[in-house]
C-alpha cells in the first residue's frame, strides 16, 4: 500500500469515527430544562432502562428522577407523567396543549392519518365531533340504547345454560358479545356468533389485540421490522388489518346500494349522506377512507375496554367469592330474579357500582392510556416539553398507588363505599382517561359493563375450574392489558 492510500485510509476512518462520535454525543446529550431522565444509549436510546416488568421498571425510573421524567424510546422523546395533578394538566387543564397524536409508525400505517384514535388537528376535531353526535342520535349515552345490549346480554346468557356447568373459556364468548352492540349501532344488524364471516373477522381484530404487545418496539426501533420470522408480528399485524378493513368495506358497499339519505338506518348510512352533503366544501375532512378508519376506531373504543374489563370481573368474582356472594344478593333484594336488569336500577345498587370500580382500578385495563404529543412548545411541572414530544400518562401508577389505596393489590369494592353505603367518587380513578381525549366508547361501556355482568351475576354463580380453588393473576400487555385466557364454570342459578 502506497503513502497516499494509506493516508486516505486513515483520513476515512478518522472521518468515520468523528461522524459517529458526533452521533453518539448528540444522541446522548439532554437539552438544557427538559425533564430529567437517564442517559440514552446510541440507536437504542432507554429501552434497557425498562427491562423487566415494565411498571416495576417505571416506579423505579420515577423513584429516581421525579413524576415527570424523559425517556428516549430509540431516538423519539417520550415524556411519563405520574402523579394526579401532573395528569390532570396533561389531560385537562392544558388539553389543547397536549391534544396531538406522536407519530408512531404502526399506528401511522394503519390509520394513514385518518380517523379518530389517532389522528391530530383539523381532522381528529372534525371526526371526533361528528361521530360523538351521530351516536348519540342513535343511542349512544341514552336509555334507547339498552334495547341492544339487552338483545346480546340475552343472547350470552343462553350461551351460558348451553354449558351446562362445564369448564369452557369465556374471552371468545365476551368479545364477540360486546362487539355485536357495535355492530348493531354501525352496520344495522348484529351477527350470529358462529357466522364463518363474522368469525374470520373476530379473529383478526383478537390476534391484533394480542399481538399490539410484541410490534410496539418497532414505533420506535422501525429496524425491527426487518428481522427475519416476523418475531414482532409487525407483517401479521398489517395482514390482520387487511382482513378487518375488508369485512368493513363490504358493509359500506352494500349501505351505498340501500342508502337512503331521508332515513338513515345507522352510522354508516348517516356518515354516508354527510359525505355527500359535504362534497363541495374544500375544508371537509369526509370521505370514504375516513369513514373505513373511523369504524375500526370504533370497534376499538367500544368492544376491547368493556370485554376486557368484563374478563377481569369475573376472574375476581371467582377469586373472591365473599364479594360475588355480595353482589349476587344486592342484585336479587334490588331485582329479583324475574326480570332481566334495567339502567334505572343502578342508581339502587351502591355495591355493584363499588365493584365495577374496584374491577377498574385492578384490572387496570389501559394503564398507559393512548400516548399523546405536545401541540406546540410547552411546559410541565416546571419542564420545557417541545412540540411534538410523545407523552404518556402513567394511570397504573395512580390506580396502584399506596399513597392513595389502602392495600391496593387487595380486591375491595369497599374502599369505594362512606360508613352509610353510598357510593364514593375518586379523581385517582381514570379508567377511560379524561378531557378532550377521552376514550369515544365511554358511556356505552358503562352501560354494557352494568347490564352484561349484572345479568350475568343474577343468574350464574362462577367458579373456577374443577380441581382449582383460584385463577392465577397473570397478566398480558397487548392493546390493552388482560387476563391471560382462564376457562370457568358458570353454575345456573335459578
């Protein structure tokens, strides 16, 4: 090798290894007044910091540096929030500021920026306040609505006397329930629980539901994506999406063909005339992709919290059986065994209500909530958060926390009643988040989880499997976090 090759060798390298020191220091550094946070690794950022169970691992981040602390998820600044207050600024008092979606790959894949869950500006404000008023014009939040549910709590409990007592899985039943009020609220009919389509269709969403958990590194490490085997189910996920939007778009084709603007039969139908009504407006954000995006956030919003969290009930009812025992007689003394639960009777059932929300602050459904982002240059406890920053809102650390429960790993509907059995409200009980954003499927989940567990309860008494005294408490952090799939028995009770 000459002089001048082996000069300009040695000039490559040293380039090379400036570029990458550069690199190194900039990733590693931390701008002055943003929150405080461990160093980042090159490439990978603070992802070892969160090794181990995640929400152990967050305690301890929080233990170390504060109740708003900056982590770099690869090389996006992720923002956690803990703490009542800290919360409630994010999500309430300066909504506006923190109202925007992060740029997450997948979920930018998936909704294209369209729909509801996870879009920002113009678009999420116009969709979210069209939706929200065309399901309450069909139901959504008002009595009229119980005539749906009714028909699909009927539905399971006969499902539940065809087991004769026999240990059989409940998720598959429980979903497929919740989704068909959905459905019916959407797509104007409701599907029988064996319907080959209808059942490919149920799959997908579960298998995506699921597989949420493993593909969320690749938000943020997008190299993932590549690595052979599909190992974070990122390809399946997409494929499931597929199928999903498929099953979706034959309904919407088949409304096109029976429309009638003057009688809308459902929200299809109603989005469908909108689109039309708004066709010469610049400004509009309708059309028919929106509309294919805006039902599968619905599906999301209004079937995997409420069947999740109707999982989690009564995986407790069987762990404690004292508080099923509770339940059972204050539905009986208040309903009777005659007739099928109405809303109007909640109001006279202190102790169910105190139970639906223990199940929510233990089974901690979204302990994450939905990411948000800054929507412009702002501040937090002091912090300078820029815009466009990921923040995330840690409602496991509020549903968990000892300064807050007495016991809180104790299942104990009574911490939510005074000494005369009324029941009492908490601010640290945030299971469908707050403000702006709050989850679209909120009041329709509260309805189906009184009406579908009470119905459930006044019937059948549930138990564990034979030979088993307990259900063991794992959990599974996809979508949302569940139970890992328990079987059951529900014992008729007439």
């Amino acid at each position: 090798m000459s002089y001048d090759e082996l000069f300009t060798n040695v000039a490559a390298l040293a380039v090379f290894v400036l570029v990458l020191l550069l690199f190194v220091l900039r990733s590693t550094s931390r701008p002055a007044h943003l929150p405080p946070g461990p160093t980042p690794w090159p490439l990978i950022g603070n992802f070892p910091s969160l090794r181990g169970d995640l929400f152990t691992a967050l305690q301890k981040l929080r233990s170390m540096y504060g109740d708003v602390y900056l982590l770099y998820m690869g090389s996006m600044p992720t923002v956690f929030v803990h703490d009542l207050d800290n919360i409630r600024e994010v999500l309430v008092t300066r909504g506006d500021e923190f109202a925007d979606r992060p740029n997450l790959m997948i979920a930018e894949k998936i909704s294209k920026g369209k729909g509801v869950a996870n879009t920002s500006g113009e678009v999420w404000k116009q969709q979210r306040r069209y939706t929200l008023h065309t399901l309450r014009d069909f139901g959504v939040g008002k009595s009229s609505l119980e005539q749906k549910v009714m028909e699909e709590v009927e539905v399971l409990i006969q499902c539940l006397r065809d087991t004769g007592g026999d240990t059989f899985p409940m998720g598959k039943l429980l979903h497929t329930s919740v989704s068909n009020v959905i459905c019916s609220i959407v797509f104007g009919n409701r599907f029988e629980h064996e319907d080959p389509k209808f059942v490919k269709y149920m799959k997908a969403i579960d298998e995506n539901i699921e597989s949420v958990g493993f593909a969320g590194p690749i938000n943020f490490l997008p190299w993932l994506k590549y690595i052979p085997g599909d190992f974070f189910k990122y390809h399946r996920t997409l494929r499931n999406v597929d199928m999903v939007e498929a099953f979706i778009l034959d309904e919407i084709k088949s409304h096109k063909e029976t429309l009638d603007p003057d009688e809308p039969r459902d929200f299809i139908d109603a989005y469908l005339s909108e689109i039309a009504r708004c066709q010469d407006d610049e400004n509009s954000t309708f059309e028919d992709e929106q509309l294919l995006k805006v039902i599968g956030d619905l599906f999301v919003a209004g079937t995997e919290t409420s069947a999740t969290t109707l999982r989690w009930a009564l995986f407790y009812m069987i762990n404690y059986p004292d508080v099923q025992t509770k339940v059972r007689a204050e539905i009986h003394s208040v309903i009777g065994r005659g007739r099928f639960p109405t809303m109007a009777d909640r109001k006279q059932m202190p102790y169910m209500e105190a139970t639906l929300m223990e199940v929510q602050r233990c089974g901690d459904v979204a302990p994450l909530g939905v990411p948000h982002a800054a929507s412009r240059n702002t501040s937090l406890a002091g912090y300078v958060i820029p815009k466009g920053t990921t923040v995330i809102t840690v409602f496991s650390s509020l549903h968990s926390d000892p300064n807050i429960w007495k016991n809180p790993k104790m299942f104990d509907p009574s911490r939510f009643l005074d000494s005369d059995g009324n029941v009492i409200k908490c601010e640290s009980l945030l299971p469908f988040s707050a403000g702006k954003r709050v989850c679209l499927g909120e009041s329709l989940a509260r309805m189906e989880l009184f009406l579908f567990l009470t119905s459930m309860l006044q019937r059948f008494v549930f138990k564990a499997p034979k030979g088993m005294t307990s259900l063991p408490e794992e959990r599974l952090l996809g979508l949302t976090q569940s139970p890992v799939p328990y079987e059951l028995r529900a014992l008729f009770d007439e």
